[in-house]
C-alpha cells in the first residue's frame, strides 16, 4: 500500500515536498532514485555488436529489472530508443515498468524516463532532423527553438520526461569523431542555439541535458575519450561559455559529465567542475547524471578509483547525482554510509534534487479521478507528423551553405530541361548519409540485418539526393554513377564516373560520410579522422570528374568539415550540407533550382589542407599564419560565418555610441546591410571583437554577436547591437575573471575574414573583477526596411 503524506501535498513548494518525503525514506531507498535500469530486448544474436567498446565490462554487476527496483529506481533508460518498436509496443512496456517500479516503492515514486533526442526524438518511425552541426549553420535560435518544441511535444506525448540533449562541446580539433553532434568552433553560437534548444524542448515539458561536461571535443589527437591537455583559463573562456549561459539563460534541468579527463581530473569526480562552477558560481539547481558508465570509467579507465565502491563515493561526492546506464557502483553507497566511509548527508543531497525534480515534473500527483500516476500516453501519437517534416525541411534549407558559385547556380529546371545530368558521387541515392549517428536509422537500426526483425528499413521515408533531383529537373535527361563507396578505399569505379560526367551538360557530385558508430562509419561517436581528407577515394572521384571538362557542382553531406583545397577553386559551385536529416534532399534540390535562397553560414571552418590540425579561428596571434615563422598555415580555405547568396549585400555605417564606456557601461553599435541585387537574401550580420591589449594572450579575433537579416532586392536596414562591458571579460593573470580598460577593436562583416567595417571602443576606468551574473549576449535589433534609391 502506497504510503501518502505532506509530499503528496500540491500546495505546497517542491523543496517542502522534497523534504517532507526525504525524511522518511531509508537510506536504500534514497539511493534508489540515484540509480538506472536499462532493458535490452532484442535477441542479441541478431543484433550486429554491442552499444559502446567494453559494455560487458562497464555492466558488470547490473541486477535483473525485478531485482533493480526492490526499493524504487531513479530512472528508465531509453524504452523507445532501444529497440525498433512502434509506439504502442514501448507504451505497453513503459507502462508496465512504471507500474513495478512506482509498486515497489512504498510511496509510488515512479522513474524518470529519459531518451536522446539530438537529431530529433531517437525512436523508431521518428522525424530524424538535421544534426546539431547543421543547427548551427542556420544561425538561428527561434528556429531551433521551434524545432526542439516539436521534438519535446513528441517525447510528452508517450510518457518521457528527459532528453539527453543538446551537445554543447566546443570543437577544437574537427578530426573529432562528434563533431557532427556539436554546434561548432564558436561558443557564443553554440551557446545562443542550445539555450534556444534547451527553451524549447523544455516547454514541452521534456527536461533538456547538457552534455558533455566539460572539455570532451578537445581531446588529444582528437581521440574518443582520449584526454585533454587544456589549461583552466581555455577552460573558463571557450569550453565553460556555452554551458553558462544554457544554465542561467535557458534554465537547463539536467547536465551531463564528459568521459575525457581535463589535465588528468576526470569530470565525474570533479568537485570543481559539478559543484563549485556549476552550482556554486552559476546557480544550478537541477540533476547532474552520468555519461553512460562514467562512474565505472572511475576505476576501469580513469584509474583515479581503486573499485567501483570508491568510484561511487567520488562520483556523488563531487555533486553527480544519477548513474546511468544502469545502477553499477552506487549500489553500494549505503554500506560505505554504514561504515562511515560517506556522510548520509551527500547522499539526502543528491536524492532531494532527483526528488524535486520529480515532484516538478507531477510524477507524484494523481490525475483526478486516479488513485496514483501513471503515464499519459497517446498511442496514436505520429512521430513523423506533417508539421515535424515542415520544421525539418526549414531546418535543412537554412543549413545548407553556399561556398563558392561562379554563377552556374541557381541552376533553374526550365535551363536544363533537355540537358544531360550526371549526378556521380555514393551519397546522391543513399538515404543514410543524410542523418547522423544519433539519428535512430543509423544508432539503431543499423544493427539489425534486413529480415532478422519484424521492423526493417528506415522507419520514415527519406527522400534520396538523386530522387529530388530527378523529381525538381524532370525535363533534363539524369543519370547516376555512385563511383566509389564511403567507407572503403575502392577506386574502380572512378573512370565509369569521368566517363558519365563527360558526356553530360552538368555534374553534380556527391561526396561526403556515412555515420556510424565505434569506427562502423567515418563520422560519429568513436568514428575519429586521422585527417581531413575525404574518406575512401572520393577525393580521387573528384579529380577525375574535374579532368573530364564538365562543370561540376561539388555538393558535400559530411559530419565534419574536409579539405577542400585544390578542389573547390575548380568547381563551378560548392554546397556544403552538415547531415541535414530527412527532408536534405528535397531541401537541396531547391537550393540548386533556385527555388529558394542560400542562408546557412559556416558554424566551422572549411580547411584547406587534410594536415596541421588543430587548426580554429578563434587563437591567439601565434595561433593564426605566422607569415614564416612555420611552414604550416592555419589559414581556412573558407572561414567561420562564410556562406555566399544569390545576391550581393554591401555593409556600410559601422558605428559605435558611445565610442567609450566604462569598465562596466553599455554601447550601440550599429551597422547598415543593403541587399545590392536581383534576388531577396536572409543576411547573418556578424559583428567581431578583439581585445587589441591585454595581461595574458587573447583571441586577435572572436564572435560577439549576429543577426539574420531579411532583404528584398535594393532593400536596407540597420541592425543594432547592444553590448555590455562584460562581453569582453576574460580570465587574467591571477585567474580571476575581469575587464580590463584599454582599447577595443570592432569589425562588422559576412564571416570571420571578410570584415570590411572596422571602429574602436574604448573602456576607462580600473580593471574590475567579474563576479556573480554577468551579461552573455549581444542581443540586437532590426530597423524599419528602407528602400535605396
């Protein structure tokens, strides 16, 4: 029989309820809402591999269901994105666990249940969006914000309360394997576009986590897990920004640890980095959980724990509240509590934190007319509504950049009708190539051989490069040569390719990567470059098709960015897409057509040569070419913010008012964009700063902040930013976070190297130490339109 009191109460505050139900539960069952259980239920020898390298390992120990829930459980692992089961299948399994674990709880404490959600929901007949690269191509927050929306209504709709997502790792190194999952090189982008992620799933109700905390995508040699050699003022300035301000601007509910140790301390037993940083200095008040077997990495990888006792004591000591996958070493928390070895107090702290945020949640409020809750699901829910393909097409059109036209672009069907096509390339009729790792075709699917389980294929319907194009250019005569595969070095087919491509009018090729997982792909997590040259032989592909004379239109669907040097210079155009999910290859075809207008702008550089990485734009002046001092340059083929339109924009009027602030004062500074051509354009005004003196090294340039601009053809407007001195603190010599008096350089521009406005701000007074809240953002303002004459 369920036991009801004070906790059960909705008059009161969740902290009241949290309390009043903690101070009756015992110790174990505290420690039960700590932990995880995660169902496999497939038939494993169908299923080709295991999730992660060492599974069995990292799971030694892990309890059968009924065995994991004698006291309650904190959270269910991923029910729908497990298996490939449609929705009423993992609704009738949810409801059935939810109902054993609220039952063997003596106040019928149900779990929370989570999913990952980055590319979309990741479950089977679920709309797979573009990946969060491509989110930060867009350059534009309300947009993701009304995609994650569409994704937390989802999530709602059958029972779950917890995504694993957005990915906030700030790319240092693009051989990374994850670098699809991330946002980009910038922090302030990465930060304004997963806060408006984390805004809107979280309105639906779902829980946004931020991962991966801290430092994971700047791992030596840009290794999966390897670890990384930063210093805490990288740390604090770069890696540390994003997270911020998704924790105080975007009021995430969950966090989750890095596996990588940062100068040798592993972040789930940071004290540091889970307590003092995020919750001390930033104010965090919701759930920290596990990077699946983090707190095994303790001991297995880390060596920093002795067993996984000692790992478990580090762990929620250092403020990691939830061990995920499943429960592994905090089983044995309350026997270190009994023997003196932890304080019963960490542990009310971590358990009251779960608590609330389940009382936050109403899973401990019955619905009225119920004796107790239950999940509320709509079976009938579409996963893949009409609306979810409309918000990923938008998504995928605004992410695809332009990076090089010499005007064969737009290529309008009416021009073509009775040409000859040679689409040539493996991506143009492989559906999966559009998506990335974590989008369920590819994280789950995969696995199964076609007709080894009931449920086969992609789940939605994913139309092919090569079928929209055939569908946008019905008039032109099109062919199709793959040439080469993606994974595999096997050039035969490249003279077929030439030789289609120099019969045709046009090529287009198609080149890019196959996500994966653990090195089954050549992007994705454990899927890491030795370096940025186009997997296989489809940089051979290119060459050939090149030498056959034809125009070609270079068109890349990659997880990363790749080498474009020597190549692109020889293209009539170059498109570049970052896995933009489902509806990517409608949304090119209306790209290529002219049917829309070219907006997304490089969340990251495009190098020039496979070689000499890391490379990044944002670095100090021994960072950027050192006009030969080194043979290596850094300089990117094309730079952070680069992406062309069908038109021209002219920049004019850069202006800063008052041309100097105070140490801690406010100034506008405003710059006029006029669309000079034939065709409308969407603008990403972006305005840069550099600090042109100061007590340690610094960035000679850095994002401070962008807006997307409408323009209709001879149309002007004035965009306004509004900038606070805090925008320009950074970590001095004696570690402490400041703004410093002294002049500031201000460049306004289309990208990180063509920035033809520059003006200066001054800042007077004494240094002054930042501490507490401070200002993250530039916001901005878009004048009235004003037509030129």
């Amino acid at each position: 029989m369920t036991v009801r009191g004070p906790w059960n109460d909705t008059s009161l505050s969740a902290e009241e309820r949290a309390e009043a139900l903690l101070a009756q539960m015992t110790l174990e069952e505290k420690v039960s809402q700590l932990g995880a259980h995660w169902e496999m239920q497939a038939d494993t020898e169908d299923v080709e591999g295991d999730v992660a390298p060492m599974e069995d390992a990292m799971s030694a120990g892990k309890l059968p269901f009924e065995e994991e829930i004698l006291d309650g459980l904190g959270h269910l692992t991923r029910t729908y994105g497990t298996e490939p089961l449609s929705v009423p299948e993992a609704a009738k399994d949810l409801r059935e666990r939810q109902a054993a674990v609220a039952a063997n709880s003596r106040f019928g404490i149900p779990a929370i249940a989570h999913e990952e959600c980055l590319t979309g929901f990741t479950a089977y007949q679920a709309t797979v969006y573009p990946t969060s690269l491509a989110w930060g191509a867009t350059f534009d927050p309300e947009l993701i914000e009304r995609m994650a929306q569409a994704i937390g209504e989802d999530m709602a709709a059958v029972g779950v309360q917890q995504g694993l997502s957005p990915v906030l790792d700030v790319v240092r190194d693009a051989r990374w394997g994850r670098v699809e999952e991330s946002i980009g090189e910038d922090p302030y982008v990465i930060g304004t576009l997963a806060t408006a992620y984390v805004k809107g799933l979280q309105s639906a109700g779902v829980i946004a986590t931020l991962k991966h905390f801290a430092g994971y995508a700047a791992s030596r040699a840009a290794r999966n897990h390897a670890p990384v050699h930063m210093g805490r003022r990288e740390l604090m300035d770069l890696i540390l920004v994003p997270f911020e301000m998704a924790v105080r601007e975007g009021r995430a509910g969950s966090v989750m640890n890095s596996y990588a140790d940062v100068d040798g301390e592993a972040p789930a037993a940071s004290h540091w980095l889970l307590t003092e940083v995020l919750r001390q200095q930033w104010g965090f008040e919701g759930t920290v959980v596990a990077d699946y077997w983090s707190v095994a990495f303790l001991e297995k990888m880390h060596r920093v724990a002795a067993d996984q006792a000692e790992a478990a004591r580090l762990a929620v000591s250092a403020g990691l509240d939830i061990e995920l996958p499943h429960t592994g070493g905090y089983r044995t928390l309350p026997a270190q509590v009994r023997e003196g070895l932890l304080e019963e107090a960490v542990i009310d702290t971590a358990a009251a934190r779960v608590i609330r945020q389940k009382i936050e949640l109403g899973l401990l409020d019955a619905p009225k007319g119920e004796s107790h809750w239950q999940p509320q699901i709509d079976e009938s829910r579409d996963l893949d509504s009409a609306a979810n393909r409309r918000i990923a097409r938008e998504v995928a059109q605004k992410s695809l950049v332009l990076l090089r036209n010499d005007g064969t672009l737009p290529a309008a069907p009416a021009d073509l009708a009775g040409k000859r096509i040679a689409v040539v390339g493996p991506s143009a009729d492989d559906a999966r190539t559009m998506m990335g790792c974590y989008s369920f075709p590819n994280h789950v699917l995969v696995k199964y051989p076609e007709g080894t389980f009931p449920h086969h294929g992609l789940g939605v319907p994913v139309p092919t490069i090569l079928e929209a194009l055939r569908e946008t250019y019905a008039q032109a005569e099109i062919t199709h040569t793959p040439g080469v595969p993606i994974v595999e070095y096997d050039d035969a087919g490249v003279p077929a390719a030439a030789n289609a491509a120099a019969a045709a009018d046009l090529a287009v090729i198609t080149v890019g990567d196959l996500a994966g997982m653990f090195g089954r792909g050549t992007s994705g997590e454990g899927c890491d470059a030795e370096d940025l040259k186009l997997p296989g032989a489809q940089q051979e592909l290119i060459e050939a098709v090149l030498a056959a004379g034809t125009p070609v239109v270079l068109v890349l669907i990659t997880g990363r960015p790749y080498a474009l040097g020597g190549i692109a210079e020889r293209c009539a155009a170059v498109v570049q897409g970052f896995f933009p999910g489902q509806e990517g290859g409608p949304a090119l075809a209306e790209l290529l057509s002219g049917s829309i207008e070219p907006t997304g702008r490089l969340p990251i550089g495009v190098p020039a040569r496979p070689g000499g990485q890391p490379v990044g734009y944002i670095a100090a002046p021994l960072g950027q070419n050192s006009q030969g001092v080194s043979n290596l340059d850094p300089t990117p083929l094309y730079p952070f913010g680069h992406g062309l339109s069908y038109t021209t924009v002219k920049y004019s009027g850069l202006a800063v008012e008052p041309g100097e602030i105070a140490v801690d004062g406010t100034a506008d500074i405003r710059v006029t964009v006029t669309n000079t051509g034939e065709r409308p354009a969407e603008e990403i005004v972006q305005l840069y700063f550099g600090d042109r003196h100061a007590q340690v090294t610094r960035p000679v340039k850095q994002l401070l902040g962008y807006q997307r601009v409408s323009l209709a053809p001879g149309e002007a407007r004035e965009v306004t930013f509004w900038v606070h001195a805090d925008r320009f603190a950074f970590t001095g010599a004696g570690f402490r976070r400041i703004v410093e008096p002294g002049a500031i350089d201000v460049w306004a521009g289309p990208s990180a190297e063509d920035l033809p406005l520059a003006a200066e701000l001054s800042l007077t007074g004494e240094i002054r130490q930042v501490t507490g809240r401070r200002v993250l953002g530039t916001p901005a303002r878009v004048g009235e339109a004003l037509t030129q004459g």
